[in-house]
C-alpha cells in the first residue's frame, strides 16, 4: 500500500465515522462517478457535497455509531491509478456493537500532489441490507 493512498483512507474514515462531510469532500476528484447494484451516476465535486449531506443526515437517522476500515487492498492499475478494495465495519444504536460489514471499491487518480477518489462502486444493496437489519421500515 502506498503511503499517499492509505493516508488518503485514514482521512476518509475518519470523516465518515464522524459524518463529516466537509472532510470527505476534498478527498474526491472534481468529477468522479459513484456506482452500486442500482446504477451509476457521474456527478461534479459540488453536486456530492450536496447529495453526502443528505447521506449524512440518513445516517445519522439510522443511529450510525461508528464506521472503520476492517481491511484494505490496494492494487495498482498504472502509475496514476490504483483500485482500493475496503471491507468497512459500521455499528448502529440498533445493532449495537455488532458489525455490519460491506465492500467498496474505490479507483483512485494519483496526479497532482494528493491522490483523489475518482470512482467508487458499493457492492451491496445498501437500502435492501438496511431493511434487513430493521434499520429501514
């Protein structure tokens, strides 16, 4: 694992145990595309800074308690790009300390002085999980 590259998922999870998204942010591409078993959509920096609020704010609602990276794989697509597999580890009020885990997949551009996230693709289907764990009514 490059230094740059597990010091920009330090700062990501940092942020997102926190739900701090001013913090995220900056750690994305100006445009970068999110994906999942729904679809994908690509979107600017500024249009996520919108849309991650919101997901804060569900969290939030859900009970999130905690959120940490469980494992990470790095592997190296060419000198400005790597993909980045996390297994996350959230807890909730609800679930107590019991560890929901899932996977994303990150691709992360390594130009300029601080990698950025240009995609992400969430493995599972993250409402459908909710109403199984009775998060979601």
């Amino acid at each position: 694992m490059r230094d740059s590259i597990e010091k920009l998922f330090v700062e990501y999870e940092k942020a997102f145990n926190l739900l701090d998204v001013e913090k995220q942010v900056p750690l994305f591409a100006e445009h970068f595309i999110s994906a999942g078993p729904r679809g994908s959509i690509a979107q600017s920096r500024d249009e996520f800074a919108k849309m991650a609020n919101k997901a804060a704010e569900f969290y939030r609602s859900m009970g999130q308690t905690s959120a940490k990276i469980l494992s990470m794989n790095e592997i190296p697509i060419s000198n400005e790009y790597s993909m980045v597999r996390i297994h996350w580890g959230v807890t909730f009020k609800k679930t107590g300390n019991k560890l929901i885990e899932f996977d994303v997949t990150y691709f992360i551009q390594k130009i300029g002085p601080e990698p950025k996230i240009i995609m992400f693709i969430t493995h599972q289907d993250e409402e459908k999980a909710m109403k199984e764990l009775g998060l979601l009514g």
